[in-house]
C-alpha cells in the first residue's frame, strides 16, 4: 500500500509555486473517477485559482492565511442542478428537491475531494480541508454564482508544501474500527482509547492555554462549543432548504 496514506498531515503553508494546469486536470480527472451514487455524479467543483476571487472568498473561511497563500482552493458542491436539468430536458421528471437526495450528493462530492486529495498527495502536493465551507455556505453561494440545487459540503487547499509539520495523532484502531456489530465503550475502554492522546505535550499544551482541566474540555467549551454548533447548524440548514433540497 503507498506509504502516503501512513504519512498524511495538513499542510497550511505552501509555497508560492503555481501548479502546472496538465497536473491539477490530472488531479480533477482522478476525483471524476471515484465512486459516485447510481453514476449519476451529482457534484461539482470549483476551482479557483485567480486571486480576487480568492480574496472574496478568504471571509467565508475567517480569513485563514491558506486561502491566499494556496495556488489552488478547490470549493467542492453537492449539485442535483446539473442532473435535474438533464432530467427535465429528456422528459423525466426530478424528485430530487429532498433531504435524501441533498446527502447522495454530499457523499459523492466528498468521495470526489477524498480521491482528489488522495491523488494529489502521492505526487507532492499538500491539502488543508476547511470545515468552514459549511460554517458559510450562503457566503460562499454568492462569491461562486451558485444556482438552487448546488450546496458547497467541502473546501481543499491545494500547493506544494513549504512546511511539514508533525504528523497529528490518531486514535488506535480499536476506537474506530468494530467487527460484525457495534461495541459499545465502557469508562475503561474509553480511559485506554484517549489516554496516549491526552498525555501528548501538545494535548496538556492545549489544557494549560485555555485554562481548562481537561482536554475534552477544550472540545466542548472551546473549540466546537454548542452554542456555535446550534447556530451553524442552523445556518446551514437554511442554506440548504434555500437552495432547493429540503422541499419534502
């Protein structure tokens, strides 16, 4: 199996290096490859490589440096729009105006971006995702014309790395991974799962700075607080109810 997979960090800062066009259409074409929803490819993606359309979209991700400093962000949509007008114009009638079908479609641009950023990386290249894309959605509707029926699910920056930082934890398999049915977790079992993560320097790092006790704490009442969840999470569903998915 490559060795990238094993090796895989997110890369914030990039060189000033552009990348060559024969490469990213190599790149897009693999994600065009990946596995899709009844081959229907109910996606898009948007590239963006010029950089006032950079700096229009730089708000809608709190103005994170990669934004601008990437030669490529890579705005990735679920679009029923594309599909819906081939439908309507061979005398087929859509029913795709539904929470179901606004998550075929998320899948299948996200399969799109993992295979992307997949590809990208075996050939040097480094990838931020940016949760951000659904923080500000209707932000990022504007900035790209996007017409009803498309909704941004993902952003990828994409350049050749200037920084290699370490490589982030994870937890061990036994986490993640259950065989034949799910196996609920015991204090103890959740006691040995996070306690390699929570005795990291940068774990207690985190604990300290933020004047907290624990590092779920910073979780919770930090980093992905509820109240901000409650809001964006809202937010997000009126940008897709908008946007013609949740009719039915």
């Amino acid at each position: 199996m490559n060795s990238t997979y094993f090796n895989r960090r997110t890369i914030r800062k990039y060189e000033s290096r552009d990348i060559d066009e024969n490469l990213l259409d190599r790149l897009l074409t693999a994600g065009t490859r990946t596995s899709t929803t009844g081959n229907m490819q109910v996606y898009s993606i948007i590239v963006t490589r010029d950089r006032e359309m950079k700096r229009m979209l730089a708000p809608a991700h709190f103005n994170q440096p990669m934004v601008m400093e990437a030669p490529v962000v890579l705005t990735f949509c679920a679009d029923f729009n594309r599909f819906n007008k081939w439908c309507r114009q061979r005398q087929a009638d859509p029913g795709y105006d539904n929470f179901l079908s606004f998550m075929t479609a998320a899948i299948d641009a996200l399969l799109a971006a993992q295979t992307i950023c997949n590809a990208a990386e075996e050939e040097g290249l480094g990838i931020c995702y940016l949760g951000t894309a659904t923080y500000n959605a209707d932000k990022i509707i504007e900035v790209l014309d996007l017409p009803k029926g498309v909704v941004p699910v993902a952003t990828v920056t994409l350049g050749w790395p200037a920084v290699i930082p370490d490589q982030p934890d994870r937890l061990p398999l036994e986490a993640v991974v259950h065989y034949e049915r799910y196996r609920d977790f015991t204090p103890g079992m959740i006691d040995d799962l996070y306690r390699e993560k929570e005795a990291r320097s940068d774990s207690q790092q985190f604990i300290s700075e933020n004047n907290k006790t624990t590092l779920a704490q910073v979780f919770t009442d930090v980093r992905y607080k509820k109240g901000d969840n409650e809001y964006f999470s809202a937010k997000y569903l009126e940008v897709i109810r908008n946007q013609g998915f949740l009719s039915h």
